[in-house]
C-alpha cells in the first residue's frame, strides 16, 4: 500500500508540471505573436542644398614683420624707456645713449661747413682774371701802335724820307708786341682755368663739410633709438649702463608686428590640383580659424600670397594668410587649423549627425515609411555642413530620417513620430 501511494503522488506530480509548462509555452506563444508596441521618435526631413566642401589644415601664426632693436652708434646706454612685453607704437622712444660727444662733432662739422663757405666766396672773388684781361687788353693797344707806326715808316723807309734803321726798329717793336699779346692771351686762358678749378675745389670742399655735418646730425639722432613699427616688444637684453655699439652691433631687444598677423599653412599637392580651379575667389577672403582651444578666432582672414614651389619633401605648398589682430591675441608660434571652402557641392543631401550610425563597418540611418514603421537604410556620407552630415549616396533628399530614439526601433517596427524642433537641433 505504502509504494503504491508513493506511485500516485509521482503521478501527480508529473501531471502539474505538465499542466504548468503548457501553460507557460501557451503564453510565450501568445506573447509572440502580438505586434511589438510604437516607439516614439523624433524625425526630420533630409534637405537639398547647395554645400561648400570644407577642409581644415593646420596652421600656426608667424609675425608679419620681426625687427631686432640694435645701437647703431657707439655710447653709454643711459635709458631704456618702456616695459617689456608690451605694445610699442612706431616712433616710440625704446632706449637713449648718452649723446655728448655726437653733439660736440656736431658743432665741430658746422664750423667746418662755415670755413668752406668762406674759402667759396673768396675763390668766386679772386682779381687774377681781370688783371688777366687787362694785361691782354693792353698788350693788344700796343700791338696796334706797333703796326700803325709800321705801316707809317714803310712808305717813307722806300722814299728814302728816313734812315732804315727806323723801319727795323718799328718792325721790331711789332715783333715784340706781337708776342705781348700771344703771352697775354696764354696767361688769361690759364688764369681762367686756375680760377675755375679753384672755385670747384672751394665747392667741393663746402659740399664734404656739409655732408660731414649730416652725419654728425643723424649720429647724434641715433643716440635716441625709437620703435620703427608698432608691435609686441621683448625682454630688454642689454640693461641701461653698458656700452653699446662698438664692434658689431648687440641687440638691445625684439618688435614683433601683431596686426596684421600672418597665418601660415600648407595645401597638400593632390588638394592643390584638386581645388585649384574650383576654389572660389570669395573663400580666399573669409577664412577661418580654430584656435588649439577649439574656439572660432572672431575675424576672418584673407590668403595674402600663395608659395611658388611645391616642399619635395612633404608635397606641399605653402599659403601665408594676413589676419586682423587689433587686440593682439594671436601671437607668434600659437597653431591651430585654417577652415577653408575649396568647392561648392551642389544638390547636396544634408542630415543631422546623430542619424547616421554604424552597421558592419558602414554607416545606415533609419527612415519612416508612409506605414509609420521604421526602415534600415545604408548610406555613404563625406564631410559636414552646420553640423550636418553631407550624404552622397543611399538618400535622394525629402526622406523623413530618426534623429532620436535610434536605440528603441527595430526594421519594421511601427513608430510616432514627432519633428524636430529648432532650438532641439544641435
């Protein structure tokens, strides 16, 4: 009795189980087949637009123009007027040398320069020429009495009227005056030369004495030394006390020139041909800039010459771009990255950037069919616009793309739809 009791209560004991997983298995079945429930999704629409491509290529700045501060004449410093590291505007007194004895050659070349134009006038007053012509004009009166008296005897020499001896002696006073008056015109052509010569040496003279003053002025002014730009200036590197300027000049400090400010950077060969024809003029004169600190730098810039040669070693070209700097908060040597428009894609299928994501090493996004149940499209994208992706393949634009809720859908699940609000996107 005891082992078949033992065999009923087994029996029933299978019986419940039995009962208990139909009902289980009766359950799961009923579960499956009811439809999965709505997700609820935000959507937009895939718009066509006309995009430029953007690339950015990292760049650094570099100053448009770098002066080295240097004494020029020899002296003891004596002042150094301004703080280190701060704005210097062009003529701005930098530093003084001490000026005493610039200012005595000075005045010792101006007395020079008030010698020669004595030595001037008196050469310009000299009486040798007009005692020259006089000489002349009195060697030709007596030429002229020679030959009257000769030609007075000659008649009367032939008539026997008076002794020979007169008519040699007039011939040879002619003679005689004849040579005067050679010797007159000889001492007057020198006499005209030597005055002229010495006039020319006294101008001469007056000319290097007053280039001599010059330079004592413009040395005197160089013991005040002024910024010749305006710009960021350095460290003082030679304190006030020294003597400066003998032998080659030291540097007394560093100007950098910040506004403008050039942006230099590089254009793959392979962009160049690409781009070259495509990159319009506009987008040369707006360009942007990302600082290391990933903010937008608040001017634009403007590609001010393009290098002549492409680097064989790195196979780029080189690009200088001028940047606007009033406040001076680009310095030299700082990198970054240059945005810049190459071409305009026309047509382009933009969507937001969270609708994309990864299927199989591929990117997908999901639509919404006119069933209101979301499909798995494949697509192909390529750059960005406005934080939009820039598909170009897989879309055809005006299909109403998930943007979120991405996670809750499956393909073919029905799904409520709600549209982007403006101040959602970003």
């Amino acid at each position: 009795m005891e082992k078949t009791g033992r065999r009923v209560g087994a029996i029933r004991v299978s019986l419940a189980a039995c009962i208990c997983f139909a009902g289980c298995g009766k359950a799961r079945n009923q579960a499956a087949a009811l439809p999965p429930a709505a997700a609820a999704v935000l959507v937009e629409t895939a718009e066509v637009r006309n995009v430029p491509i953007i690339v950015d290529l990292v760049a650094r700045t570099e100053a448009v123009a770098t002066v080295e501060i240097r004494a020029s004449v020899e002296g003891r410093l004596t002042d150094a007027s301004f703080r280190e590291g701060r704005m210097v505007r062009k003529g701005q007194v930098l530093f003084r040398i001490d000026p005493r004895r610039y200012e005595a050659q000075v005045r010792s070349a101006g007395a020079a320069v008030e010698k020669a134009m004595a030595d001037l006038e008196m050469a310009r007053e000299q009486q040798r020429l007009v005692n020259a012509q006089a000489a002349l004009r009195e060697a030709e009166a007596g030429l002229l009495k020679a030959n009257q008296e000769l030609e007075r005897l000659k008649p009367l020499a032939a008539r026997r009227a008076v002794p020979q001896r007169d008519l040699d002696t007039a011939i040879a006073d002619q003679s005689s005056a004849a040579a005067r008056v050679e010797d007159a015109r000889a001492t007057l052509r020198t006499t005209t030369v030597s005055d002229r010569l010495g006039v020319q040496q006294a101008q001469a003279a007056l000319t290097a004495a007053r280039a001599a003053q010059e330079k004592a002025e413009l040395d005197r002014e160089e013991t005040v030394i002024s910024s010749p730009i305006d710009g960021l200036i350095g460290r003082i590197e030679v304190a006030a006390g020294n003597y400066v300027g003998r032998g080659e000049p030291g540097r007394l400090a560093t100007i950098s020139q910040l506004d403008p400010i050039e942006v230099v950077f590089s254009i793959p060969e392979a962009l160049y041909l690409q781009t070259r024809s495509k990159v319009q003029r506009s987008a040369l004169e707006h360009i942007e800039l990302i600082l290391s600190d990933n903010t937008t730098y608040p001017s634009r810039g403007r590609v001010a010459n393009v290098g002549r040669t492409v680097d064989p070693k790195t196979g780029t070209l080189q690009v200088v771009a001028e940047f606007p700097n009033p406040r001076g908060i680009l310095l030299p040597g700082m990198f970054g990255r240059v945005r810049l428009a190459v071409e305009t894609r026309r047509n382009a299928v933009l969507v937001s950037e969270r609708a994309l994501f990864d299927v199989q090493g591929s990117k997908a996004v999901y639509l919404v069919n006119p069933e209101n149940k979301a499909t798995l499209r494949s697509v192909a994208a390529e750059g960005n616009y406005e934080g939009k992706s820039i598909v170009i393949r897989g879309l055809s634009g005006g299909e109403s793309v998930i943007v979120e809720g991405i996670l809750k859908v499956r393909p073919g699940q029905p799904v409520v739809t709600q549209p982007v609000q403006t101040g959602q996107r970003r």
